[in-house]
C-alpha cells in the first residue's frame, strides 16, 4: 500500500564527493511537498566544527545542521552544496548530484450515482478524473476506500468508473443486515511511476438511507355471499409523514391511492385476493407488503336445464349448476303437493332424474360456498299420460289363482294420470297377454265386440278378462296410454300369478331350478342372503314362510316380503354342535278351484353347515421383577374344529402362523418375553375351511417411558444446553419424576451422561448443562423409579458443540506517519467434528464486525482496508458470528507512529465578538515545530517551536474550528533514513474525533438619538437605532423601572420633573442572542426655581422682590390688563402701581435660565379690606356680648385654630371663623360641649393665609377666660 503525501522517499544511497568530503541524500528524486534528509562524510579523524548547507535554487535554503532535513519548496532540479570547517582550521566545500523534486498526481473522482441511495439495491460509482502532473508520470496505482472498509483497487487501465456495493443490503454478505445506513467518506488515493501519491477526499459524501420501517397491513372482514366490504387496517411502523406516495393492489384488478388506513374495499368476484401495499418513501426507496387480504363468495343461482317439460313415459331430465369448486352444490326435487322429496347424496354439480310420475316438479339447488348459501327452486312439467294398471291399495281382483276358476277384474275405471290434460284426447288400450283368447279389439263405448272375451279392450270402465282353464301360468297384462294432443305416451304391466306354488327345486330340467338357494360364504355372524329367483310362481307369489334352522327347539316360521326376490338373514349360533343347519320354505299362492288355499312346502336338509370361530384371548405375564416381561396368550377357546389357518401376533415382535389340516383342531397358548417396556400390542386372527374368520385385539403396557429433549442439537461452546425429560409409567402419566420431594426421598431418580467422558454424573429433572470443549456427543439418561426398576434412553442424535475463532492476520508492529491505508485479513476458522464423520459442516462464519478503535465507522467486511488518518496506538477489535449464533472476538494493537499534537481550549468556548480565546498545547512531548490555524476572516495562523499555551481574539461572530499541525521527525529502522511527519489535531478526516471550535457572537448594537440637555418638567423624545432589525428595546432610567418597547416602536417620550444629571440606558431586546451592546446615554435635566415675594406697604404701589435661582431672564405679568404695556415687565425687580383699581390682583413672574429653561409662580395682591384682630379676653356670662373667643379675619383662605389650658390639655379645636357665640367659636366650654373651662390664661395656636399669601402662617398666643 502507497502512502500519503509527507513521506520520505528513502530509496538507494547515492553520493557526491568533493576533495576528501561527499554529500549523502537517500534520493536523487523526491516529490514535491516530502522531505529529503542530507548527511555529509569526510575522512577519518576530523573533527567538524561547523556546517553550513545551501541546498540549491535561485533562493536556496540553508541548514547548520549536520544532518538537516529540507523541503523543497517548487519543483525542479536543485544541487545541494556544504561547506564543513574542521577543528583543525581546514575546510571543504562540496556539492551533492542534483535532486530533481517532481509534481505529483492530481487525485480527483466524481460520484457518478445518487450519493443518497437507498437501503436496497444501492450502488455507487465514481468516475476517476485524476491527472498526471506536471512531469508526466503516469499513474500505474490507484485505491478507493468507500467508507465501510471496502475497497475498490482496479488497474487505472481497466477504466476510469469504479463501483461498490455497501455491506448492509445483504449484497456481498447475505447474512448481514445494517438496517441503519449511514453516511460515508470516499477516499481515492493515487500513485505515479514516479512513487509520488496523493489523496482526494470527500467526506459524507454517500447517504445509504437507513433500511425503511417495516409496512404492512391486516385486513377485518366477515366473508358474505357475491359481495364482501373489507376493512383494510395500515399496521406500518413507518409514519405517514415519511411518505412520499402509496398505491393499494387489492389483487380483484384495482387500485386505489388512499385513504393511508381503515377504509372498506368491497370484493365482487369469486376467490381468494392477494393485496398489496406499495410504498416509496420520501427518499425514493420502495417497498411492498404482500398478505391475503380477504375472499368472497360469488354464486350463480341459476339452474340450468335441457328441458322445461317432458313426457312421462321415458323422461330424462339434466340438470346442472355453473358454480364450480370450491363450491358445494346439493339438489333436492319435489313433487308439487308431495310432501316427500328426494336429496342427492354427493356433491355435484350435474345430474339427471326420471320421474315415475307425471306432474310438476321443483327441483331445488342448494349452493354453499365459504359462508354463502343460496337455495334456488325452478319448475319441471311432466305430461301425462302415466299409465298405472294397479296399486297396492287397488290391486287387480283374482290375479292370483293356484287354479283358474274366476274372471280377472281390472281397475274400473283405470285413473289415466294425465295430470294437467283432463280432456278426451286419450287414446287407450289393454293388451291382456291371452294368446288364448280371440285376437278382437272390445269397445262398449262403440259398440263394438261388446260381452266378447278379446285379448284386447278399449274400455274405461267395467275390464275384466276370463282366462282359460287349465292354462295355468304366468300372464302379463298391458295398459297402454296415449295423450292424442301432445303425442305422449305411457305403458304399465301387471304379473298375473295364475299357476301353483313351488317352493322345491327341479332337477330334472337343464339348467336345475335350485328353488331357494343362498348368496355368499356362509358364516355365523355374517349376514347371509337368500334368494326366491328360482321358486315358482317365476313371477311372484302371494305369501311365503321361512325357517332359518329347522333343529333349533321352538324353531318357528318368519314370514318373508313376498314381493321381493331376495332377503338377508344372520346366524348368530347353530343349534346342531356338527353346524348343520336345515331351511324350511313355504310358498302360498292363492286358492284351488275348490277354494282351498294353495301351499307348497320344501325342506333344504343341511343346506348350511356354520362352523364356530372364537377368535377372543388373555394375556396374561408369567414372572415379576423389573423386566424382562414374559407373557402368555392363551385363547378362550383353544379347541375349535375345521380350521385352515391361526395368527397370533405380540407387538410385531413375535408372531405365531400356525396352518391347520383337517385333523388340527387345538389352538396352543403362545409365549413370548419383551426386554424393553412400552404399550404392547396383541391380537389373534383365525379362518376355517369355509372362508370365515374372526379377529380380536387387546393391549398390555409394561414398565415406564424414557425419553427427553434438547433444548438444541447445535450448540455453541460456553452455552448452556437444557435437557427436558419426559418419564412416565405406560399405564399412568403421572409425572412421579419431577416431583423434588420424591427425588429427595430417593423413590424415583434421574442420571445423566452428557457424553464428556464423566459418565452418569449429573442427576436431576430438566438437567441444565454447559460444555467445556467443542465435539459430538451422546447424551443418554437413565430413569430409576421407587421400586429400584431402570430403564436407559439414548437422544438418537448427538450434541453438536461447536466453536468459532476470531483471528486478525498478524500485523506490523509499527507503522509511520498518518496517513496509512491498512489492509486487515480475517484468519478466524470454525472448530466442529464433522470431518471426523465425514459430515458437512455444521455451521459457517457469516458475519464480521471491525472496529479499528479510531472512532471512524466500522466495516462488516470479512477483510476490510480501513484508512488512519491520525498517529496513535489503536485497538484493532474483530467480532465473528456464525450462521447459528456463535461469537467470538479479538482484539491487536495497532501503533501509527508520528506526532500526535493536541490542544484543549481554556475557558468558554462560546462567547461575544471581541472574543478573546485561550489555547493549552497537551502534546505532552517536544516536537519540531507546531503551527496554530485559527480559521478566522484572515486565515491567521501562529507558528512555535515550543509547546507553550497561545491566545487569539476573535473579532467576528461564526463558528471556528482550531487546528494544531505538529510536526517530527521520525527514524525509519527498515531504510535507516530520518523521516519527517504531519498531523492535524483534531483530525478532521474523522467525524467521530474530538472538535475543537468556537462559537463567537456578534454583539447587537444599538444608540440613542436625542437631546443632551432637557428642560424640566419638559417632555423630550428619545430615538433608539440597532445595526440590524430586532424585535425590541429595553429602556432603563435612574428613576423609572425598565420600559420595553417592541418594534416598530423605537421612539420614547419622558419628561423629568426633578434637575439633575441622568443616565439613560438602552439595549436591544432579543430572544436568541446573548451578546447585547447596551448603549449609555448621559442627559443634563437643566431648571429654574421662579419665586417673589410683594410689598405693599405702598398701596397702590406694589414692589416686587425677585428671590429666581438660576434664572438670567424674566417675564412678569401683574394681572392688570386695563394697564396696558405697563401690564409686562422684563425686570428683575419691578413695581407696579394698581391705582384706581380694588380687589386683588394675580401677579405671575416666568424665570429663564441660560437653557432658555423657565419656571413660572403666581402670587395674589392683599385685598384693601383685608383684616386680622385676635383679642385676648372673653367673658362667657351668656350676656350676649363677648361671650365667645371670636377672631376678626376678612380675606382669608385657610383658618386653622387649637386651643390648650395651662397643663397642655386640648380644650377646643376648630377651622372655621363664627361670628359671636354661633358655636363656631370657642365658648369656653370643653369642646364646646362639655364642661365648663375654669377662668384662666389659656393659650391658642392659630394657622391662617391670607389670599394674597403663598403660605400658610402660625400665630402663638394666649386668651384670658374670664367668669363673672
């Protein structure tokens, strides 16, 4: 495998020599981007002092280095020189063969497939787009690594598609299933002629969608006849919301698009419907569900026939039912006014019928299929005429004569049963059967041969024919019907019994007449038939008798059916002991001329000869003990006679054939010892001479039944295996065995051998078991009940044990520098002992899980390639599992020798522009050099030898992702060459490697636009602005809780009624930032305190005396319009005279500040009639004068009076002037209610204002109280 870019290319030594020096380089060619190491040799016994290295180029490098490393920075050809100085004041200056540094490969690929594919079916290609550089070496090798461990490495000359199929939807390991997808890298590294390689790669860039939640569905329905709703149910795990279109087949021809679930389809036709449910997905992956989803009867109710109508004579009707199987089809036919129907006895789906008589007739089909059931009626008409020449209950008089002495009399008249046709288009005929009688046609009607004995008769009514005397035999009389108009036609004929019985044989004709004669083999037990074919009258006879055995005491005759010609009858024992058997038969057919009835009477001797036959036994068993079981079979009768043939057979074990000869009569009990116990099986079978047998079975069970079951028969090592056992007596199913009180009692036992060499070891029921070593082997288990009895069971099969190995192929011990693309072989191998029974294997390793402990994804590949992008020792772990659920796992270290630079953040990770960030190099070993990227708007980077901590602001907001490249040098033991080393920490090439980023905020600015100054008391508008729209602002004051305004409100008005200095706060209100500018805003709130106060002493003339602060203008106006321009006044100080006017006046004064700030006050002028008088004596005498504390006071606007005694007691409090003693003012009583006050030196407060005063005033005083 080729390495990446930053390998030393460590090939043959070559050198250039100088006076006694030479330049060694490992190469003469290396690739743009590796380093080259330089060494120099020179003679034996100098002592270097100093290097001084140029290694060529228009700006070459240089080293002091004895051994240095350099990079070439371009390609080309350079030539490296060293001047060396030696301790002892010589030097040497030499140049080494020119390097020639060429370009490497462009590695690049397209995916050429969807890079998100599905679970199923996926398949991704890419086209390799790579190119030569730019010295034109060819590229001869290339590797894609697909993500999951798999590897396409096809020659670059095959073409530039390559694909792959990933592991998962069970394409190259059908016993895997990853039904989670995942998202993949695409690596393609390639090399050139020139051994210099280089990488492409491209992370996340195929999408295997996770294997689609399962889809299904169940249907509800109850089947009906010819049409059945269904209600189909959606059970799919996968949600609706994840679906992009669905399509339901209901297997009947249609299709339907929705609903998703619970609806009705119905189902018109016949049959069983396959439904299907046809998903795609949101990401365009399909999948179909496929279940019954109902059934439904459809049944033709039509009966279909080849004809409508027919006659009777003759008539054939077909009928038939198109209902096909599954369907079950019965017919019934009626009679119409007959209540007896006829049912077909099968199922079928034609048929054909004659109707003895004429009529109508519903024939009824009954249809059942599946839950359906019809029941359908149709009509057949049957002409007459039905000729009928007698019946039972109006037979023909005389015609049965042992002698002919009286005429025969016909049915008068003869019903013709035309059924529908009562008319006289009735042809008739009688046809006597008497060649005897004169060959003339009789027809009273006409007139025609009337009173003759013709051999023919058209006549309805009154037929009778006289038969010749002495022609005794059989005759045969016809009625002959014909309907004129519809054509049809019938014919009856009656058996006349004119001649003597027979019930014997006559031997003397050819063929004999054997008379009565039996059908069969006769045997007792069996029924026997006898037929009166062969007895006369040929054609019938009146009455017969039969005796079955004439030796049997109070054998008795049984009358016999002496219309049919057969009749059965079953001898259940003989009363002769030889089985002879002797039969009587009496035949009685009407009387002589004389009138006596006519009999005959024959006697069959020994006509039978039935030989008994016992086939019923006993067994019975011959020793005791726990087994063997020997038993004999004896039967209940062990002499039996005429015997041809004895079975007896134990169990299909022993079976005894004896063949008898005619002397063999004697049946021997047969013996017979069972070794093992079990249900036996007995039976006996004998036959005799005449063909006859009897047979008899019975059962014995013996001891008790072992047996057991595994739990499995493949078991894997270090798995537990159950053993069930099932042991019961044969004749008792009690479980007796898995009872632990018993066992613990001793009575009944259980030993197991597991086949491991431990022999009957273990005991107990439901043995649980777990193997050390893999191999077959057979379980047995021995039973043991509480009679000490044993009983021994083998399992048939053996345990299969078997065991799976988890081996990775040895690995190198060291590889250097990141990155190296490592090719790991599975060595696992399965362990069973089918080789040593010349068996299949049992089991196969199906299934192999990598994790190359770098946190990338993991492979399911059996040999995987798998790319390390970072230098670190790494547990490699390799799980295996087979077909039948064994695992295994092993684990091997694996070293990726190289720098391994790391660094953690100090501090916050997220936080508001500017952002000040903290970085702790944790290398924890020197390197050569570290370079810090910060992956800001600059792409800034920081550069140090030193493992030391370093810091960066970030000035904007966005996410930031660190980087730490450290570089080393490495000492390859195989060339014995330096070789320098990379590696980016965090390795961005993983997804799963720790992150190393920022989060820096941009703060949310925001100002305020206004005033810097304000007047007081005077409302101002204030304007907020941000850098970007937001949803609102928070105002704070120094006096006022915070106020929010949203947008578009950005405006605020406020007003200060204080002065002063404030600060004003503003910051933008939002939801999803926490870096917020907060702006400050500092306002001056400038006033004026306006104040004055009058003098007027000089009535009318006013002084006014200004007591502003702050103020550096003023406005005055003194309330007297009438005054013109002298109303206004801009001093200071000014005077205003109010001559020739009374009443008071409003005198306003406006103060300004340097602000142009102002506050105004206004003041009333006294009055000219104002007064105040407080006398200080009162004489409460009730005199009418002076009885009361009254204060004189006019123009007044607030009058507040408390009044105390000497010791301080409140005596009288009031805020209204009275007029003398109207209660008002004070009386000299105790609240002017109460108690007299004693006379005395009282003292008041009083607190009154005048209107032209701005402020209350207070008066302390004292009043005498004086009592006379």
């Amino acid at each position: 495998m080729r390495k990446l870019f930053l390998l030393f290319l460590l090939l043959n030594h070559l050198s250039s020599t100088g006076q006694n020096c030479s330049i060694l380089t490992a190469t003469n060619k290396v690739c743009l981007g590796n380093t080259l190491s330089f060494s120099v040799q020179f003679n034996t016994g100098l002592t270097a002092t100093s290097y001084a290295w140029s290694f060529g180029g228009s700006n070459p490098g240089t080293s002091s280095q004895p051994a240095p490393v350099f990079q070439y920075p371009a390609r080309g050809t350079y030539t490296p020189t060293v001047t060396i100085v030696f301790s002892n004041s010589t030097s040497c200056t030499v140049s080494g063969q020119a390097i020639k540094v060429v370009d490497r490969p462009k590695a690049d690929f397209k995916i050429t497939t969807p890079t998100p594919q599905c679970y199923m079916n996926n398949k991704t290609c890419l086209l390799d787009i790579s190119t030569k550089g730019l010295d034109n070496a060819p590229i001869n090798t290339r590797y894609a690594l697909f993500g999951d461990g798999g590897l396409n490495n096809s020659d670059p000359s095959t073409g530039p598609i390559m694909c792959y199929d990933y592991v998962g939807p069970g394409k190259t390991n059908p016993s895997y299933n990853n039904p989670l997808g995942g998202n993949y890298s695409i690596l393609l590294e390639v090399t050139d002629t020139n051994g210099c390689t280089t990488q492409k790669l491209i992370k996340d860039t195929v999408t295997i969608w996770a294997k689609m939640q399962p889809i299904s569905f169940k249907t509800v329905y109850v089947e009906h006849c010819n049409k059945t709703p269904v209600t189909f149910i959606n059970t799919s795990r996968l949600p609706l919301s994840q679906i992009k279109n669905y399509k339901w087949d209901f297997g009947d021809g249609s299709i339907a698009t929705n609903p998703w679930t619970n609806f009705v389809h119905t189902y018109t036709q016949t049959g069983n419907f396959t439904g299907k449910l046809m998903v795609e997905d949101i990401n365009g992956c399909r999948d179909t569900f496929i279940t019954n989803a109902g059934s439904n009867s459809k049944i033709d109710s039509t009966i279909y026939l080849d004809k409508t109508a027919s006659c009777s004579y003759k008539n054939f009707v077909l009928f038939k039912s198109l209902n096909s199987p599954p369907s079950i089809v019965y017919w019934a036919i009626y009679k119409i006014g007959n209540p007896v129907r006829i049912d077909t006895s099968v199922n079928i789906t034609m048929d054909s019928i004659h109707f003895n008589l004429c009529g109508q007739y519903q024939i009824r089909m009954y249809v059942k299929l599946s839950p359906c059931f019809i029941r359908t009626d149709t009509i057949i008409n049957i002409y007459g005429p039905t000729s009928v020449i007698q019946t039972l209950a109006d037979p023909i008089k005389n015609s049965v004569q042992c002698e002919i002495t009286d005429t025969v009399y016909f049915r008068a008249p003869p019903k013709d049963n035309s059924c529908f046709y009562r008319n006289s288009g009735i042809y008739r005929m009688w046809d006597f059967d008497d060649d005897f009688a004169l060959p003339c046609t009789t027809d009273t009607k006409n007139g025609i041969n009337v009173n003759i004995n013709c051999r023919y008769s058209k006549d309805s009514i009154n037929v009778k024919h006289a038969y010749k005397a002495g022609k005794e035999r059989c005759y045969y009389p016809k009625l002959i019907l014909k309907d004129t108009i519809r054509g049809c036609a019938d014919t009856s004929i009656a058996a006349l019994k004119l001649t003597q019985p027979d019930a014997g044989w006559d031997s003397t004709i050819n063929p004999v007449r054997r008379g009565l004669f039996y059908i069969g083999n006769p045997c007792l037990l069996n029924p026997l038939r006898f037929s009166l074919r062969e007895t006369l009258p040929v054609c019938g006879r009146e009455k017969a008798w039969f005796m079955p055995d004439s030796v049997c005491p109070g054998a008795s005759w049984i009358p016999i059916d002496s219309l049919a010609e057969e009749f059965d009858y079953t001898y259940n024992a003989t009363c002769d002991p030889a089985g002879n058997i002797t039969v009587g038969l009496i035949i009685k057919n009407g009387n002589d001329k004389n009138g006596m009835p006519c009999y005959d009477t024959a006697w069959y001797h020994w006509m039978l000869r039935l030989l008994p036959l016992n086939s019923v036994f006993t067994v019975d068993r011959t020793n005791t003990g726990c087994g063997p079981w020997a038993v004999k079979l004896t039967l209940n009768d062990t002499i039996q006679d005429s015997l041809t043939k004895v079975i007896i057979n134990m169990d299909n074990k022993f079976v005894y054939v004896k063949i008898h000869g005619p002397t063999d009569s004697i049946i021997p009990s047969q013996y017979y010892t069972f070794t093992k116990p079990g249900i036996k099986n007995f039976s006996a079978a004998i036959y005799n001479t005449r063909g006859c047998n009897r047979y008899s079975t019975g059962t014995l069970a013996f001891g008790f039944l072992t047996s057991f079951n595994p739990s499995v028969e493949l078991l894997c090592l270090n798995d537990s295996i159950t053993f069930e056992d099932n042991v019961h007596y044969y004749s008792n199913a009690l479980p007796y065995w898995k009872d632990p009180l018993r066992e613990k009692a001793g009575k009944e036992q259980l030993l197991w051998d597991v086949g491991d060499g431990s022999g009957f070891s273990k005991k107990g029921s439901s043995f649980r078991f777990k193997y050390s070593k893999p191999g077959n082997f057979r379980v047995q288990l021995v039973a043991i009940d509480s009679l000490g009895c044993k009983d021994t069971f083998s399992y048939p099969r053996p345990i299969k044990v078997t065991s799976v190995r988890a081996i990775i192929k040895p690995m190198l011990p060291r590889y250097l520098c990141s990155p190296q693309i490592l090719s790991f072989k599975d060595q696992s191998f399965y362990i069973d002992s089918s080789a040593l029974y010349n068996q299949k294997p049992y089991d196969s390793i199906v299934y192999w899980n990598w994790d190359f402990g770098d946190g990338k994804l993991t492979s399911y590949l059996k040999h995987p390639y798998h790319d390390y992008t970072s230098n670190s020792s790494f547990s490699v772990k390799l799980v295996v599992q087979t077909l039948q659920g064994c695992t295994d796992s092993v684990t091997i270290p694996i070293l990726i020798d190289g720098p391994r630079p790391s660094f953690d953040i100090i501090g916050d990770t997220v936080g508001c522009a500017p952002f000040k960030l903290n970085l702790k190099n944790t290398t924890g070993y020197p390197l050569i050099n570290w370079v810090w990227y910060f992956r800001d708007q600059n792409n800034a980077t920081s550069s140090t030898q030193k493992d030391t901590n370093v810091n960066f602001t970030y000035t904007k907001g966005g996410i930031y992702k660190i980087y730490l490249v450290g570089e080393d040098t490495l000492f390859n033991p195989l060339t014995g060459q330096i070789k320098s080393c990379y590696s980016v920490f965090p390795d961005s090439s993983n997804i799963n490697a720790p992150k190393r980023q920022v989060r820096v905020i941009e703060s949310l600015h925001a100002i305020i636009l206004g005033p810097d100054t304000v007047c007081i008391h005077t409302e101002f508008i204030l304007t907020a602005k941000s850098s970007k729209l937001i949803p609102g602002y928070v105002w704070i004051f120094d006096t006022l809780p915070p106020i929010n305004k949203l947008w578009p409100d950005s405006t605020l008005k406020n007003r200060f009624d204080i002065g002063g200095n404030y600060q004003i706060k503003l910051y933008p209100q939002t939801s999803n930032s926490i870096c917020l500018d907060t702006f400050v805003k500092n306002i001056n709130v400038s006033e004026v305190k306006a104040d004055f106060t009058i003098n007027d002493l000089e009535n009318p003339l006013i002084k006014f005396a200004n007591l502003s602060i702050d103020a550096v203008r003023y406005e005055w106006d003194f309330g007297q319009p009438r005054s013109g321009s002298r109303n206004f006044s801009t001093l200071e100080n000014p005077t205003h005279s109010y001559a020739g006017d009374s009443g008071t006046f409003l005198v306003c004064l406006k103060s300004f500040n340097a602000q142009d700030c102002y506050d105004s006050i206004c003041k009333r002028t006294l009055r000219s009639d104002l007064r105040l008088n407080i006398p200080n004596v009162f004489t409460p005498n009730n005199d009418d004068n002076n009885d009361a504390f009254d204060i004189d006071i006019i123009g007044y606007n607030f009058y507040d009076i408390t009044i105390y005694n000497r010791w301080g007691d409140l005596v009288y409090k009031g805020d209204l002037d009275g007029l003398g003693n109207d209660g008002n003012n004070w009386n000299g009583k105790n609240y002017n209610n109460g108690l007299e006050c004693p006379a005395g030196v009282y003292f008041f407060i009083f607190k009154y204002k005048m209107v032209n005063m701005s402020s209350p005033k207070i008066v302390h005083g004292t009043v005498t109280l004086i009592r006379e």
